[in-house]
C-alpha cells in the first residue's frame, strides 16, 4: 500500500489515478490479497493508466483507431523538443459536423473508460458543441502509443499549432486577405493540406484555400496584366507598379505578422530570442519606410515590457491625477499628500510644488499651457500661473472637488464635485455660471472639442452629455456601477466612460449608441483616456494595470503591469509617444510608445544574434540578420 500511495502522491488528478490502480490490483489479487507482484504486473499506477488507454483502444474498429489517433493529437499541445518542455493536454470544442464529435470522444469519457473529459461549459442546452480535454496528464507521459504518435507527428503537430495562430488573426480581422498565407509558409502549407488534410479543422482548410486561390488570382492578374501589356504599354506598366507595390506591401506585412506569432510563441520558452524576432518583425516593413503591423509592434511591446519604463516620479501619498502640458515638455501630478506638482517631461526634474488644505484630486493645464487648475478635498478648486506657482482664482464647492477641467478657449472652468453637482466657472472672474446636477456624486466633467458640449460621470451609475452654454441635458449613459470618468475622442464624435462594473465603454454622441465595451480588467476602471490620434484608448483599474485597445475594434493590445496598487489615472503625451500612469502606490511611471526608442531599449535588451538553428527555423530562404 505504501507503494501505490508514494506513487500517486506524485501525480495530479490523484485519486481517478489510484482508482485505476486499485482496479487493476483487484483483478489479480489472491484469494482476498493485493500483492507487490501484481501491482509490478499492471505497471504500476500509471501502468494502470496505460493499460486501461491500451485496452479502450483495442475495443474500437481499425477505422476508429484512426479517428481515436486524430483525436488525442488535437488534445495535445505539443512542444519542440530543443525547448526542454513536456507535452501538455489542452482543451478543444467540437462542432455537430465534425466525424469525431459522433462516437470517439463518447466511449473514451464514459465512466467505465475515464481517459477524456467531456463537458458545455457556459453552454448548456446547445445542441451539437461540447469540449473534451485529456483527463489525466500522466496519460500524455506514459501511453506508449500516444507517445508514438506524437513523436511521429510532432513536425505537422508544431506546424498546424503555429497555423492555428494565424487561421486566429485572419477570423479576428474579417478574413483579411493580407493575412492569408504566401510564399515558403504557402507551399509547407499546400503539402499538409495534401498529405494531412483530414487532421486538419475546416477553417483551417478553408484558410489554406483561400491562401492558395489568392495566389492563383495574383498569378492569372499578372498574366492578364502581361496580354494588356501589347495594347496600352504606359498604363500596364504604370498599373504593374502600382500592383507590385501593393503585393509587395502586402507580402512584407504577412511576414511581419509571421514574425510576430514567432516572438509571441517565443515569449515564455526564451525571452532574448522573442526579442529578436519583435525587432525583425517591426524592421520586415519599418525599414521600408512602411509602418509596423499593429501585431509587430505589440510583440515588441510584450518582449520589452519590463524596460518600456522610462521615468518614474513619485509622492509621498497615493498619486490621484496625471496630465501632460499641451506642448508635452512638462507634466502634472495631484497626490493625497496634498500637493499638486510640475517635472520636467524629459528629465523627471520637479518644476513646482502647488499646496492645498486636503487631498489633490485632480490637476490639468490650460491649452495654451501658462496656467494650472487643481481640484481638491478641501472642497475647492484652484488657478495657478504655471511657471511661478502663483495662486490667481479660488472657486468653492460643498464638498470634496473630484475634477476640474479648462474649455478648449480657456475662458471657462468646470468642476465635479461629492455635492452631486457640476459647475462651469469664468476662468478670469471665477463668476459661476452654470450649475449640472446629478443624484450623486459627480466624479468628472469634461468639455468635448469644440467647447459646445459638458459630459460628467457620476456614481449615480450615469454620465450625462449637456450643452454648455445652456446647460441642457442632451443624453443619459447608463452603467451598472459608478462611473468613474468620462472623456470625448478627439474628434467629438465619441465619448468614452470607465466604470466600476469593470468595464470601458465607448458611445455615439449623437445618438447615444453604445458601439463598444471593453472586458478584461478584474477591478473597478477608474479612468479611460483616448490617444491623440484616436485609434487607441488607454484604461486604468484597481487591479494595479493599465491596457491598451483598438479603439476601432475594442480589441485588446497590450497590459501594462508594473504598479503595486490601484491605478488611478491615464495620459498620453501630445504627440501619443508617451503613456503616463498614476498609482495609488506613490508613483508616476511613464512608457514610452516610441518606435525608434521601443527599437533601442529592444537592442540593449539582447546579447546575442541569432544562432544558426534559429537562422534556418525563422529564415529558411532568407539572409538571417547579421544585427540586433
């Protein structure tokens, strides 16, 4: 007995494991003993495991062993052998029209069997798609057969694993024609396809035909572009250009993102080497004056999160609010150790040191840069002159001020308060001139582009969009907990809120349409922010992270982690290099988006090129990079 506990104490899913073991001893035991001779006979715990795999196997027609050797190799990520990783299970969904979805993994996960699990997990009551997963790891390890296969597989297994990253980029991007295979990767490709078309899922067959049937359009384009050629010789070759260069543009940007998915893959089994193949996958279009595939560009992001650091300011309390001067030269801080401070952008040098009675909440400058407003839980707010630090406007509310903000003109002010309202102010005589309610606190007013409009976020759970002349309510956005901010992109057309039911969502301000939300903080969102160009969006949560997304297609594109606590407040710097993060924790970390500055921080970061394995893996038919 001690035997068979020391040997499942070693194994994960240890008790079906002793089941199996137990099974196998009683069915060879002596009168009413288990004996040492037995438990050699049936191999052990994980012998037992095996022989039950090998026993199941043999009950099936040769036709279904067939289906049953594609099965397991669909539920086993399998590793490159140079890596030093082991084989691991994973979990894959079927579809009602897949043959294996009919008896296999039915007879394999049944009780008497127990080698799969099967299950509809956040589908129950769907007809025809369920998951099935490997039950026991250990079955991975010591199936001889399974390890047969894998091993005869592993050089298709490995390619179809890679493919399935990009067949998920082309499905993620409407099926983009750029994204379909080319060159070396399309004929590897066409020699599966041929040889093993039956292991491969329908999309991805139909991935591989399409990449095919482009190449066969682009190869008739061309000979019909050739027979045009005889009769309008200027305008052919003029197109041919043009048609090149598009092929050309289109054939670097695939093999940028095949970089990409390389460094990715790379990402935790050798870090330099994922570095390496972000920087070619940024240089396959940036060195032809081409700009970087969003993919490239984020697997640089991934490769060199630790450094993409470039200054850190601090306080000696919880950092509130962040901004960057119009010009971009210098930033701002509000701090809970009640001061509001101005550094130099480039060095990190402090400028200035603004006090207030109480926490600063908040703290923004003026578009034309010579002034600064604070807001602060000694229920005001104030102007300063924002080289000298002197105090020119003091406006008063009932309770703590949460945010202030300047008009796009600088004529006006506005400040959000815990007194459930919001008010516009003279920005010269501090003569109030509008009052906004809301039925709780108001956490944040912000004025859109042109000056016309006020939005405020509220802990009523709303943001509201009012004239700002008249102070009108226009619109009523609705969230299922506080909303914590509210900011317009940079055209006006879209409003973007952060929340605490732990999502950022995006609207129409016309029409009040939600277009967007964004999932994937696991805390409260505490403030959103578009970049300057307004393709991205910035968030920051309690869950101490800050991301970015597509603000297009609310795709997530990179997590920044760094912060040991809340993260209360986001900017990016005028010209969107610089992305600056405020913390609970004391500090302010600013990153730099920079592609040039990402490249060389990239390039200290590697100490090595790339060896001649890698050079042949990554580069089979072209020169490999003789640089960093």
């Amino acid at each position: 007995m001690d035997r068979i506990l020391d040997d499942v104490g070693k194994e994960p899913g240890n008790l079906p494991l002793l089941e199996f073991a137990l099974t196998g001893l009683w069915s060879r035991r002596r009168g009413r003993t288990l004996t040492n001779a037995a438990y050699d006979e049936i191999g052990g715990v994980t012998g037992a495991l095996a022989q039950r795999a090998e026993a199941e196997f043999a009950r099936f027609e040769p036709q279904e062993q067939t289906e049953v050797r594609r099965l397991f190799s669909r539920l086993v990520r399998v590793a490159r052998p140079e890596e030093g990783a082991e084989d691991t299970r994973q979990r894959i969904e079927l579809q009602a029209s897949d043959a294996l979805a009919e008896k296999v993994p039915e007879v394999l996960a049944r009780p008497e069997a127990r080698l799969l699990v099967m299950g509809r997990p956040g589908c129950e009551g769907q007809k025809g798609r369920c998951t099935v997963e490997v039950a026991h790891e250990a079955l991975i390890r010591n199936w001889h057969r399974l390890r047969g296969w894998l091993n005869e597989d592993r050089e298709f297994l490995l390619w179809r694993q890679r493919t399935q990253i990009q067949v998920a980029q082309w499905e993620q991007h409407a099926r983009d024609a750029s994204y379909l295979l080319r060159g070396l990767s399309l004929s590897e490709a066409e020699r599966w396809l041929v040889h093993r078309r039956q292991d491969l899922t329908s999309a991805e067959q139909v991935f591989l035909r399409d990449s095919v049937a482009l190449r066969e359009r682009r190869r008739k384009l061309g000979l019909a572009i050739v027979s045009l050629g005889m009769l309008a010789a200027f305008a052919l070759a003029l197109t041919f250009y043009v048609l090149y260069g598009v092929a050309q543009r289109n054939a670097r940007e695939s093999r940028a993102r095949e970089l990409a998915a390389f460094s990715s893959e790379s990402l935790n089994d050798d870090p330099e080497r994922s570095v390496l193949l972000a920087i070619q996958a940024v240089n396959a279009t940036f060195r032809f004056s081409q700009p970087p595939v969003p993919e490239a560009e984020d697997a640089l992001h991934q490769a060199i999160l630790s450094s993409q650091v470039r200054m850190t300011l601090s306080h000696s309390g919880s950092v509130n609010g962040v901004i960057f001067s119009p010009d971009g030269t210098r930033l701002a801080t509000a701090s809970s150790d009640k001061t509001a401070k101005v550094w130099d952008a480039e060095s990190g040098k402090e400028l200035l040191t603004l006090s207030h009675s109480g926490f600063v909440n908040d703290v923004v400058f003026s578009l034309d840069g010579k002034r600064l407003a604070t807001a602060s839980s000694d229920q005001t707010a104030k102007v300063w002159d924002a080289e000298s630090g002197k105090e020119l406007l003091t406006l008063s509310h009932s309770d703590s001020v949460n945010n202030v903000v300047f008009s796009p003109d600088g004529k006006r002010l506005a400040t959000a308060s815990g007194d459930q309202t919001a008010k516009v102010w003279d920005a010269e005589s501090g003569k109030k001139l509008l009052t906004l309610s809301h039925s709780g606190s108001v956490n944040n007013v912000v004025f859109s582009p042109d000056g016309k409009r006020l939005a405020t976020a509220s802990s009523d759970q709303t943001a509201k969009v009012w004239e700002a002349e008249s102070g009108k309510e226009l619109l009523t956005l609705s969230h299922s907990g506080s909303v914590n901010n509210v900011v317009f992109s940079p055209d006006g057309k879209r409003l973007a809120t952060a929340s605490n039911d732990q999502t950022s969502k995006i609207w129409d301000v016309t029409s009040g349409k939600e277009l967007l939300a964004l999932r994937g903080h696991s805390d409260p969102v505490s403030d959103v922010t578009f970049s300057p160009d307004g393709k991205r969006l910035a968030t920051v949560s309690d869950d101490e992270t800050a991301k970015v997304w597509d603000a297009e297609s609310g795709k997530e594109l990179l997590t920044l982690r760094g912060h040991s606590n809340i993260v209360n407040s986001v900017a990016f710097s005028p010209d969107g290099k610089y992305l600056a993060t405020a913390s609970h924790d004391g500090t302010v970390r600013v990153y730099t988006f920079d592609l040039g500055e990402l490249l060389n921080l990239a390039r200290k970061r590697v100490t090595r090129l790339f060896c001649p394995e890698e050079c042949n893996r990554y580069f089979p038919s072209e020169t490999c990079p003789k640089d960093r």
